[in-house]
C-alpha cells in the first residue's frame, strides 16, 4: 500500500484544487514599418536680371539723368546687383501735356521699347498750379499698354516753398504709379529748383530704393 500512498500524499502537497490555465497563444508579431521613399530634392531658383529703366520728363530729368549712369552703377555694384540698363529722354521746361497729351512719352517708348521701368519727373513746371489737376490720364495709358512699373517723382520744393500740385498729382497718379514725394526727401537744390552733383545723386539713390526688382524663375533639380 505504501506504494499508493506516497504518490497520493504528494499530489495532495502539490496540488491546491486550482484548475490549470491553459497557455495562452502568443501575440502577432507587429507588422514591420513602411517604407520610406527619399524623393529628389527639387529647388527653385531665382535669377536677378538687370532692369531697363527709362528716365523721362522735364528738366529734373535732364540733371539726375546726366548723372544717372555712373551713380546707379555703383550703386548696382555697392548691392552686388546687375547692372541696370539706363534710357533718358527729357526736355527742360515740359508740363504734363507734353509727355501725355502730346505723345511724346508713347514716342519714348517706342524708342526704347524694352524699358521694364519708367520714372517719370514731373511737376516742377506746374508748381505754380494750386488749383487744377494737370490731365495725367494719356501717360498713365501708356504705363498700362506697356505694362511699365513706374515711378512718379514729384515736384521740388521751388525755393523752399511746399506747393499744392503735389497733392494733386500724388492723388491723380496712384496706384498705378508709386509717387516720390520729392519735397519731403530733402533734396539740396543748387538753384532753388535744380539740384547739384550731390543732390542729384541722393535723388536717384532715393528713387531707385523704390524699383522692385526684376527676377527669371527657373526650376532646376
């Protein structure tokens, strides 16, 4: 009987009643990441391009443009820009009506027909005016067609004095053109009404400040 009873003494030490648990099945395994795909890098790239800027208008005009080549120059090279092209076309003693309604602005243009830019001087002549509107519409016309940036300087401070045309054309020409307001910039003027070497390069420091610049978009990988 000993046989029997030692097996039986130890299943009753060993065994609490507790039903085994059966194993569990193991997990899935995780599926493995997706793959990443490393496309080319593409970039755009923007180039700088010189602008084609005609100066026109009254005598203004004719005294920073005797000076415009050599001072945007070195201004381009000062800004590691390219060098912009530079067209002059004036007249001393001209008014509004002279560029617009007598076309000599479209001739202008016709004349250099890859102007980007126009800056167009006008205004001193009319300083006298503190009443009318000089008709500014024709040479705005001509901006439009030629879809020109352009740029309004306005009249000098004629000996000193403010004068209302300035109001009247800065109303009259925006937005189409951006207006200088040359009679707040401070511009030395040699005679009361022109300026000097230095007065005409701080003017066409000024001006140029306000030319957006002119880029070629390519794409390149």
């Amino acid at each position: 009987m000993r046989w029997l009873i030692v097996p039986l003494l130890a299943c009753l030490l060993s065994c609490d009643g507790t039903p085994s648990t059966p194993a569990q099945p193991s997990a899935s395994p995780s599926p493995p990441p997706p793959e990443v795909i490393t496309l080319p890098t593409v970039t755009l790239t923007s180039h700088r391009l010189p602008r084609v800027v005609l100066i026109t208008g009254d005598s203004e005009a004719c005294r920073v443009g005797f000076y415009a080549r050599e001072t945007i120059a070195k201004l381009n090279a000062e800004n590691h820009e390219p060098a912009d092209i530079i067209h002059i076309d004036c007249k001393g003693g001209t008014v509004v009506d002279y560029w617009g309604k007598y076309g000599n602005l479209k001739r202008a243009l016709d004349k250099y027909p890859d102007t980007d830019d126009v800056v167009i001087f006008l205004g001193t002549n009319h300083y006298w005016n503190q009443r009318d509107t000089p008709d500014v519409q024709p040479i705005i016309d001509q901006v439009t067609t030629h879809a020109l940036d352009c740029t309004w300087v306005g009249n000098t401070a004629v000996h000193g004095k403010k004068w209302n045309i300035n109001n009247l054309l800065r109303v009259a020409v925006t937005p189409t053109c951006r207006y200088f307001d040359t009679e707040a910039a401070d511009i030395p003027l040699d005679d009361g009404v022109h300026p000097g070497r230095a007065g005409a390069v701080k003017w066409l420091q000024l001006v140029w400040a306000t030319i957006p610049p002119k880029f070629d978009e390519a794409d390149h990988d």
